[in-house]
C-alpha cells in the first residue's frame, strides 16, 4: 500500500487552533507508530486517525481523502478524553 499523504485544510487548522492541538502533535498522531495509533474508516472517503503525540496526548484526526488517491485533506483535530480515550487504550494495547 502506498503512504498516504496529509495536507492542511483552512478548516483543519482553525478546528485544530479552536480545540488548542498543535499542528505537529497533528503530524505525530498520524505518523505514530502502529501500537500507538488506531484508525477507523467512515464511509469509502473519511478516516479516522487516532495517535498519541510526543506530548503525550493522543490527538484525533479526522481527514477526508482526495478522490481516489492516497492525499487525505485535514478537516479536524482535537485531544481525546474521557470514555473515547478508555476505547483508544483498548484499541491499541
């Protein structure tokens, strides 16, 4: 499978400021590695990307591919907590 690529949407980036996410803890949660980071499609163009950053923070990304190539546009991102970062544990471990 090819690597994917991520590219920054104005949306992306303004969810991203609103929910206080630093845009390389963005870059960490979708590149950890994968006991680190669990995914989950929705639908047949958005992804779900779910990883923890050198911060420690496990960081949810949601990106929206590109038509049918391996480029996904950044749409959101924010810090999980609460019972969704209990599923992300039980996901990765």
């Amino acid at each position: 499978m090819a690597e994917r690529e991520y590219v920054w949407t104005d949306e992306g980036l303004n969810d991203a400021r609103r929910n206080k996410v630093e845009l390389d803890e963005v870059a960490q949660a979708l590149y950890a590695p994968s006991g680190l980071r669990f995914e989950r499609r929705i639908g047949d163009v958005l992804l779900v990307v779910m990883g923890m950053a050198d911060s420690a923070r496990v960081v949810a990304v949601l990106c929206d591919r590109v038509e049918t190539t391996t480029t996904y546009k950044i749409v959101a991102a924010r810090a999980l907590g609460g019972p969704e970062l209990d599923e992300w544990r039980r996901r990765v471990s």
